[in-house]
C-alpha cells in the first residue's frame, strides 16, 4: 500500500513555525533585559534608538525611548551626551523637512496671492536663508526691495507696475508720493479732479501721498472759485500729508490758509511761491521743518513782518529756509534775519535776491550750516569778500560755516570784483566734506585750484569759457573719479560739445552729464521745412551719441534740455539706445522740477535759477 501523504496538521504546523519561534525569541528577549541591571537596560534603550535613528526611522517611539532613557539615573556623562546629540540632530533633520514643506505652502500662497500682508509680515520676520531657486522678492525683505527701487529713475521704476503685484506696491508708494497738479486757463484739469476723487474714495491711495504740490495759473474769476472749492472738499481726504507747496497765481491766501491749517495743523513743509506773499495767518503754523517763500515784491496783502514770526515760531524746528524774490524790485529780508533761527538752520537757500550785509553776518554766524545757496547780488561786495575771506582753518577746521556740504554761488553784476570770486575759493579750500558745488560764472583758473582738495565732491557745475581738449583734461584730473552729476557750461567750444562726450568714460560712476553751449533747438518759424527736419535730427543724434559712448549715464543734459536714457538690447552684442525727452520747466516751477534719479542730480539741475517771471520753457534761452 502505497505511503500516505502528510495531514494538514502537520502542513499548519510546519507553516505556523517561525512566528512561533519569533514569538519564543521575543519572550526570552524580554526574559533577559529584566535581568539586567538599570544602567544596562538603559544602554540598550541607547544603542537601539542610535540604531533607529541611523535607518532613517526617528519618531515618537524613539523620542520616547530617549526620553525615558535620560530620566534614568547613574548615566554616563558621555552617554548622556550621545543621547542629546543623537536626538538634537535628528530634531533638526526632522524640522528641516517641516520647513521645507512650510516654505512650499509659502510659495503656493505667493502665486495665489502676492499681496498677502500676513504672508509679507512672516517673510519680513523670517531669518532663514532661502532656496536659490525661490523668487527673489521672497529671497530679500520688501524694505531690501524699496531700498533699491528709490534708486532707479521714476521712468524706469513705471516698468515695476507691470512685473507682479509685489513690484509694483513698492513702486505705487514711491511713485505717488510726491503729486504735482497743475489747474490753469490752459490746463487739462481731468488727472487733478480724478486724484481729487480718488482720495476721497481710496483710503489707502490717500495714505500714499505725502507731499501735494498745486501749480495755479487763473485770472479770479467763477472757474478758480469753483477749483478752489473741490480742493478745499478732497483736502480732509489727504491723510497723510507732510508737505503742501502752492505755486503760482493767484496766490495763497488767508481763506486757504485757514483751510489747510485746519486739516493739516502737523505740516512739516510749507511752499508759498508766486508773485506775491498773500498769506496771511501763515504764522499760525507749528512744527514747520521747511519753509518756503518766493514773491517778487513786499506788495503782497500779507506783511512781510509775518516772516519773521512764522521763523520765531517754529525755531525749536525749522531747519531748512527758501526765500526769494525778484532782483529787479526793491525788497529785504534784514528783518526776518534778525530771528535767532537763522542760527538752527542747516539748509539755506536766499534765490534771485539782494543779500544785503546784514544778512550775510547772520549767515556767518549759522555754524550749522550743510548746505547754502547764494543767487543774486550783494549789495556790498567788498564786505561779502571780507565775510569769505575771514575763513580760518584751526585743528583741520573751519572757522566759517564748518559742516558745509553743499555750496551754490551765482551772483549776478559783480564781474568787476574777482577779489570776491578770489575770497569764495579760498574759502572753500580743504573741505573734503563738500559733496555739491555749483559756482556759477566763477573764472575757471579760480575753480581748478579748488576742486582737487574736494575729494567727495559728487556733484559739480562748472563754466569754462573756451573749451578745449586741454582744458577738458584738466577738469577731469582734478575732480574725482567717483562723480555721479556734471554739469559743464561753454560760450565758445573748439569743436563741437558732444565729441568731447568720450572723454568723460574714466568717470565710471557717472549718472548725469550735461552739456550747455547755450545753443538753442532748432526753431521751425525759422527755418524750412526741410532744413528744420534736418537740423532737428541733427540735434537728436548729438544728444544721442553722447549716451551712446557712456553707458553708465542714466540722464543726459544738452542746451539746457533733459532726457532720459532708455537702454535696450538689440543684439547679444549692440544696445540700442534711446532719448525720451523730460518736461521742461514751466512758468514758477520750483526747485524739484522733473524726476531725475538721485538727490545729486536734482540738486545740480534746479530749475528755479533763475525764477522766469516771464516767459515759460525752453523759449527762455
């Protein structure tokens, strides 16, 4: 009879062998760990979790096999510390994945929503270094990123609106910070009523604007009454307002001045420029930091007395000081330099004025002066030449005005006393704060002595009569190399004034350059119809080749002209570039004038030296 085959039993026996030897292995283990000591059941919690966290295998059982571990006591000192390290590292690894899938989430909210304020107030906060392949608005805080936006020219920070949403926050805050409305008989009024509407009804655009500058140019009639009351209704509606300039005609009255001084008691800028000073209670205002005041005449309804007051009032915060008026009517500020402000100022700026000696006593005596701007005449030049030339330097100091670091002097009828021009040099000798300078019709044999001692000199307008390559080249070894805005005027010019344009390349920091033979754009009344279009395009590519063989310039100057530079890759190789022509100044336009990147520029090129009373834009040269 053949064998029979094995029960079933025994094949579940056979099956069911190793879990029942796992299991006996597992009972025994347990058997001899409770026979060890406590020092070594707890070594062996010890090796396991190494070994867990070795494999890859960390998690709340390890956590609390250490933990239960480090409560035992009579441990090892080094033992302990294995433990703790083991864990910390394993912690970290750990949180390094969390943040990793974080970040991610992070991410995914930044496409769905850039502006997110709670998502930009943890980027701001976090000090984590980024992934290299994360955006770069999320790689640097906003502030990194507003930083570098008020160093690109308004024309080319437009381009921000239209990256993300991100951008172009930054660059509506920076851009809208300062508006200029313009209402006149000639002026499109619809851009100043829509931001007049707009306040009103976006809080948020309103807290943007802190500096309001409205240029006027109305007869007094029904139309300027009805302007002047939709200013008055949008004004409450201006938030955040720190500085408001009113320019031109009419001027700013008692009315107005109530209205704004109700809305706006904290202004810290105040800017009455015109014909004429009409406001009065201006004096009413506290906490001024800047004060403005051009008016041609003493005619104005306001007493020129109230100056005075308004700079008593505001001394223990005044610091910046603007007055002008018109050479060729009688005038004086004898009286407002009385006020013991003059000596807290540290900008001042007297424009198209006479300065008599008692105001250039009281300016001596300003010791903390940083920057000043004399334009117009003195009315005794021989004793402005003694006030120069008294200038002591003691302990590598000046005696007169030692924290300079802005200095404009354009004076007007005074070509037969060099002594002056000699005394305005010599003063500022060895002044290797100065940043600006601008000298006027200074000779030039005086200004080359100057300029090598001003080694942060930034900003430079100069006049060289005859130009020519050698006098070219001494103007360049004497400034230095780190200049960002020049200015250089000619009357005669040995060849053409954009062929000396090369020469300027070892200026490699160069943001400006202009150039000012005192020509004038070619006029179509006076020419044909195709000599105009000739000479025009001739005038075009002059200007344009001066960008062209300096490509560090930003802005470039020609004939009293402003462009900016618009750089665009046509090749790999070749940038085509290109000339988007600046607004010129208009009638009673003030020192900001248009946009032209930096602080140094705007400075060198003020618009409002002289103030034209008369005739409006280029038609002045």
């Amino acid at each position: 009879m053949p064998p029979r085959p094995a029960s079933n039993n025994n094949s579940v026996a056979a099956m069911a062998g190793p879990s029942h030897t796992q299991d006996e292995l597992t009972t025994t283990v347990f058997g001899a760990v409770e026979l060890l000591s406590q020092v070594r059941k707890a070594n062996f919690l010890l090796e396991t979790s190494l070994a867990l966290i070795d494999s890859g295998r960390y998690g709340e059982e390890v956590e609390n096999y250490l933990e239960v571990y480090l409560r035992t006591p009579g441990l090892e000192r080094h033992d302990v510390a294995r433990a703790l390290l083991a864990r910390g590292n394993a912690r970290k690894v750990a949180g390094e994945k969390l943040l990793a899938k974080a970040q991610q989430d992070f991410q995914a909210v930044a496409k769905l929503d850039p502006s997110n304020r709670e998502l930009q107030g943890y980027l701001r906060r976090s000090n984590m270094i980024h992934f290299v392949d994360e955006p770069a608005s999320q790689r640097a805080p906003p502030e990194i990123w507003e930083l570098i936006a008020r160093f690109i020219p308004r024309y080319h920070l437009r381009s921000w609106l239209f990256v993300s949403a991100f951008h172009r926050d930054i660059a509506v805050r920076l851009i809208f910070h300062t508006i200029d409305l313009y209402f006149g008989e000639d002026q499109d009024l619809n851009r100043g009523l829509d931001i007049f509407d707009r306040v009103k009804a976006d809080p948020v655009f309103a807290s943007r604007v802190k500096a309001l500058r409205l240029h006027w140019a109305y007869e007094e009639n029904d139309m300027f009454d009805l302007m002047t009351r939709m200013f008055k209704s949008a004004l409450p509606a201006f938030i955040a307002l720190r500085e408001f300039e009113w320019i031109g005609y009419p001027e700013m009255r008692a009315e107005m001045v109530q209205a704004v001084l109700q809305t706006h008691p904290n202004l810290q800028t105040l800017g009455l420029i015109g014909w004429h000073f009409d406001a009065v209670g201006v004096s009413a205002f506290r906490g001024l930091r800047k004060f403005i005041l051009r008016a041609e005449d003493d005619d104005g309804f306001a007493d020129m007395g109230e100056v005075r007051t308004v700079l008593d009032q505001n001394q223990s915060t005044l610091r910046h000081l603007t007055l002008g008026a018109y050479l060729q009517r009688n005038h004086s500020w004898d009286h407002a330099f009385q006020s013991t402000t003059i000596r807290n100022l540290t900008h001042l700026e007297l424009v198209d004025t006479r300065i008599s000696h008692v105001v250039l006593a009281r300016i001596a005596h300003a010791h903390r002066l940083e920057s000043l701007t004399l334009h117009g005449t003195f009315e005794e030049p021989c004793s402005a030449g003694v006030v120069f030339g008294s200038d002591h330097i003691i302990d590598g100091a000046h005696t007169f005005l030692p924290h300079l670091e802005e200095f404009r002097f354009l004076m007007v009828g005074h070509d037969e006393h060099p002594h002056l021009f000699q005394a305005v040099t010599q003063f500022l000798r060895r002044r290797p704060k100065l940043r600006r300078l601008d000298l006027g019709c200074c000779p030039w044999d005086l200004v080359q002595g100057v300029l090598p001692d001003l080694t942060s000199l930034r900003a430079l307008r100069v006049r060289i009569a005859n130009l020519n390559d050698a006098s070219l080249r001494t103007l360049l070894d004497v400034i230095p190399k780190t200049m960002l805005a020049l200015h250089l005027e000619t009357a005669v010019s040995a060849k053409p004034v954009h062929e000396y344009a090369p020469a300027f390349s070892v200026l490699p920091s160069l943001a400006m350059l202009h150039l000012n033979g005192n020509c004038r754009r070619p006029q179509p009344n006076l020419l044909s119809d195709k000599e105009f279009q000739v000479q025009t395009d001739l005038w075009a590519s002059s200007a344009r080749s001066i960008a062209s063989v300096l490509p560090s310039l930003d802005f470039v100057g020609w004939h009293g002209e402003h462009y900016v530079v618009v750089r665009t890759a046509s090749t790999r190789e070749v940038q085509r570039v290109e000339l988007k022509e600046l607004p010129s100044r208009r009638r009673l336009d003030c020192a900001k004038g248009v946009d032209l990147g930096c602080e140094d520029t705007a400075w060198m090129e003020r618009k409002d030296l002289p103030m034209d009373y008369e005739v409006p834009g280029l038609q002045q040269t």
